[in-house]
C-alpha cells in the first residue's frame, strides 16, 4: 500500500513515496520520469514521512551529510545496483558515469549507468546529483540542471565532517 506527502525544500516541493514504512520515491517537483500522481498512493503519514522530513531538514541546514531511512528501491537488478553504488559517493564529492561503471565491473556501461541514474527514484536522498560527465560537466540532471547545481555547489559550501558542523541552532 503506497501514501504520499509533499515537503517544501530549497530546491522547490518534493513529493515522497512510500509503501509500507519504507520510502520508495522522492521526486522533484516536475521531475522527468516522475511518475503518475495516481501511482503515489493516498495522501498519507506513514512513519518514514517524518523521519525523511526531519533528515531532509538536517541535510538542509548543512547538518546531515547521510540518511539513515529505510529505502525501497524498486527497479530493475542493474538499476538497483547503480542506485546502491550512488549511495557509496560522499557528500561534497562526484563521480563520473564511467568511474561508476568501472566499480559495477562494467567498464562499458557508462551511458547504461547514466540511463539507471536518470530513472532513480529517490532523488537527493540516493545522491543522483553527484553524477558528471568525464570531463566534470554537469550533464542531464532528472529535477533540472539548475537544481543539479544547487546540489552540487550547496554541498561543496558545506563542510564534509561532523566535526565541523556547528550544531547550535
């Protein structure tokens, strides 16, 4: 059973997805491969809701550099594992298409590894943003090139250990 919620954001409203307790969308407001509305479920409150708002709200403000929520990544098994290795490239840092591909083993996917990306269903949360070309470019971003800087340069402005991080609010 699916339920969805909408939260504001820096980067415009989100809708997230869940089913069960477990968060299996985010989506940009008019995110390219965003799903149909009816495909969300009833507007809702399942648990995750709140934690992902209060985390979302963390990361933000510049104090949460990971998530800890439970994820329902649905997709094919190569989507997945593109979608389990975008989780792997920290905060503040990128990765190319190709790098990526070469830590799948598959050192001939880049455009297979960009198509996985573009169709992820959890963004921000699963990192899809830090994904760039080779040369470093920023290239097709789901939720919008604009967005996809936003990401990019609000994490470099941010600094990357917990010991940095003021937590005075």
């Amino acid at each position: 059973m699916r339920s969805h919620t909408v939260v504001d954001s820096p980067c415009g409203p989100l809708t997230l997805v869940a089913e069960d307790d477990a968060l299996c969308g985010l989506y940009l407001h008019e995110q390219r491969h965003r799903p149909a509305e009816p495909t969300f479920g009833s507007r809702g409150a399942a648990e995750v809701f709140e934690r992902a708002r209060l985390q979302l709200g963390e990361y933000f403000a510049g104090l949460r550099h990971e998530f800890d929520l439970p994820l329902a990544l649905r997709g094919t098994p190569f989507q997945r594992s593109v979608w389990t290795a975008l989780l792997e490239i920290p905060y503040g840092e990128t990765a190319s298409y190709g790098e990526l591909a070469q830590r799948l083993g598959k050192p001939s996917a880049a455009r297979a590894v960009g198509l996985a990306n573009g169709k992820n269903p959890i963004s921000i949360i699963v990192p899809c943003h830090r994904l760039v070309g080779s040369t470093g470019a920023l290239t097709g971003y789901g939720g919008g090139l604009e967005r996809k800087r936003y990401l990019l340069g609000f994490e470099r402005l941010r600094p990357t250990s917990r010991e940095q991080v003021s937590t005075e609010v």
